[in-house]
C-alpha cells in the first residue's frame, strides 16, 4: 500500500519518495503527497524530478503517477511537489463544501446531496429536494459565521456501527471496510471523507454562492466561490446593486419591490397596449383607390403577429392592406387580395427600398422594415399616392 503522506500532512506539498515499480510511464511511489482524486475533489499536478504528472489513479490501494517519458529507474529516490496553489485551494473548496451541505441540510433536512465538483477554478454542488434562495442564503451566512470563528477541522477513523449510531453524515452503503475516516469541523458539521481538509476554518476566509440553478429532475446547481474570489464577487454584487437602486431611485431595501412594482406596471402597459391596438387594426376605415379597398395605417408599439392577422383578414376579404408599427424601427406588412391587380413585391422594391428599407414575400403579402421609422409617414403617402 502506498503511504498516503497527504492524509498525515495535508499541507505537505514536496517530498521525496523511492520508486517501487514501473508499469510503462506509470510509476508506483513508496509514499505521496499526490491525491489521486475522488469525493468530488480534483486530481493533485504538479512535478516529478522536473516532470510533468499528467495524471494520478489509485488501483488496488496503490497510487500511480503518470510522468510522460520519464526514464526513472526502479528503486531510485525522486523529488516531488505537487502544484500547491491548486492544491490548497482545492482544500479550502472542500472543506467549504462539507460546511455548506451541512448548514443546507439542517435548514432543510429533506436535501440530499448528488454530486460534489471541487477544483481549482470551480466549485459546485449539485443538491435534490426542497431548496429555496432564503435557504441558500441562510446557509451562506452561517458558513460564513462558522469560518470567521475559525474552528477546528478534526479527521478520526470511526467504527461502523458508531458511525450509524452517531448521526454522522455519511453514505455507509458505498464505504467499504469496517472503519471510516471522520472529518469533524467544530461543532459544526460531522461527515464521513476520505479528501483532503484545511486545518482551520479561517483559512477559507469567506464563502459566496454565486450561481443557483436547477440541473433538472428537481436538483440544483450551487456554484459557490471562496476567499478573495468571494469577496471581489460580492463587491461586485454590491456595485450592481447600488447602481441598480440609483437607476431606480430608490433606498437600496427597496430595490426588490421596485423592480416587482416596475414589471407589473409594464405587463399592465403591455396588455393595455394589446387591447388598444386591436381596437386601433378593428377601427381602421378603408379608403377606395380605383375600386379597391386599401387599409391602410400606422400604429405605434403594436406587435407584428397583429398585423400580420389583420393583413390575412384583409386579403381575404377582397381587398389590399399596408399596415405598419412603429417601434425603434418601423416594420410593415403588406397584403393584397389577387382580384386587386396589386403586386406587393413591386411595392417593396418601387417605394420601400428606395428609402433604405427592406423585405420580401409573396406578390399577395410581404413583409419587411424600415430602419428609420420616421420614414413611415412618407412611404405610405408615396404608395397611396401611386394609386390615386
Ligand atoms: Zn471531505
């Protein structure tokens, strides 16, 4: 068995280790500091004797590193590090996550944890059950609490049968062997983990959920940063929402009903806008042009499915429409009944084009825009013009 140096001292991170075997650039060390992965926690790098570790597994009790045309031999003594920086901060993640979970489980005690993705440069948890933000953000505080509180992270080996009587988390049915090892974080969350921990809380320095998301089938994504990740997040939070509440003009506690006042009032506006315009397309009176019946109107903000609804009306009912909304643009819909005679592609390329619009379809309906939409007024008056 290769001795775990890792679980003696987490923060040993250069070593030096004799070579026991050889199995073509994978080499078996007496002793490493290199994790070899597993828990959700990343895979250690780093440097053998100057190489690149590419990859470390753990088979039948034994570590394997991976060293790309090393030429060691059997037997001889190597130095090591592993890629501390990453290293710890996968550490500190992990510890964070045990403390996470915990206060999320204790909120909600009908949370279950799926799946653990700790490495450098992201952290996250993927949770099923009942979770709400208020959840999340209660947990985070309490994490927080417990981190500027500095407690002890303890790791003991528990037997089975304590383990179960305990109430310690931990998944006996996937833990092998009689024994487990307990990682305890004061007397604030005890779960059973063989990964590699901080020794102090403190170290993690503080904790931010950045990123809630259902991962579907009722489970959640949480995306969470440490240190000074977190810290530079939150002040960036902070600035969105200052700003936010000088664009709204509101006390920053305010921000929230403001913007829920605010979407109200805009679906009202939307609806009443619908309602207004339909009544505007129902009201239109057609006026004649060498006996055909030409509907024809511009009306602000309306969406373009209505027009399109009424030009079909139209059409159908023997006659030509030209409708047109304005919006930042001024986009139009052009429909005309065969027995017309009209042609709407030529009216496109005869009045619309002409002054820089586009669009295209059928010769009984086409459909287009007008980048300037003050334009709109002119064009309608030059295509009614036309027919008189
Ligand atoms: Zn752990």
């Amino acid at each position: 068995m290769t001795v775990r140096l890792y679980q003696r001292d987490p923060y040993l991170f250069e070593f030096e280790s004799r070579i026991e075997e050889k199995d073509g650039d994978w080499i078996r060390l007496d002793g490493t500091a290199f994790y070899p992965g597993g828990g959700g926690q990343a895979k250690d790098k780093g440097r053998i004797n100057g190489q690149d570790v590419s990859d470390v597994e753990e088979r039948d009790g034994h570590i394997w590193h991976l060293v790309p045309e090393n030429r060691f031999k059997v037997g001889g003594m190597l130095w090591c590090s592993v890629d501390w920086d990453s290293r710890y901060d996968v550490m500190k993640g992990h510890t964070a996550e045990h403390m996470l979970f915990g206060a999320l489980q204790r909120i909600e005690p009908r949370l279950q944890l799926i799946k653990i993705d700790i490495e450098a440069g992201m952290k996250r948890l993927t949770v099923t059950g009942p979770l709400t933000r208020d959840n999340v953000e209660e947990a985070e505080r309490e994490v927080n609490r417990a981190i500027s509180e500095n407690l002890e992270v303890q790791r003991f080996e528990m037997d089975r049968e304590e383990a179960e009587e305990s109430g310690v988390r931990a998944k006996l049915e996937r833990i092998q062997g009689d024994t487990l090892d307990v990682v305890e974080i004061g007397d604030f969350d005890s779960a059973a983990c063989a990964g590699i921990h901080v020794m102090e809380t403190g170290e993690i320095g503080a904790l931010l959920v950045e990123r809630m998301a259902s991962a579907g089938g009722g489970s959640h994504n949480l995306d969470f940063l440490i240190g000074d990740a977190a810290v530079s997040k939150a002040l960036q939070l902070s600035h969105v929402s200052l700003r936010a509440a000088d664009m709204l003009g509101c006390p920053i506690d305010n921000v929230l009903p403001t913007i829920s006042n605010l979407k109200k009032d805009v679906e009202d506006g939307s609806r009443n806008l619908r309602r207004l315009s339909g009544q505007v397309l129902d009201n239109i009176r057609p006026i004649v042009l060498k006996g055909v019946k030409v509907h024809a109107a511009i009306i602000p903000g309306i969406a373009r499915k209505e027009l399109i609804a009424k030009a079909d009306e139209v059409r159908e009912q023997g006659g030509v429409a030209i409708l047109i909304s304005i919006n930042d643009r001024a986009d139009f819909v052009i429909s005309a009944a065969e027995s017309t005679g009209w042609d709407c592609r030529s009216l496109v390329e005869s009045f619309i084009k002409p002054r820089g619009g586009s669009g295209g379809g059928r010769k009984d309906f086409v459909q287009g825009g007008l980048p300037d939409p003050s334009e709109a007024e002119a064009v309608l008056r030059s295509i009614l013009d036309a027919f008189q």
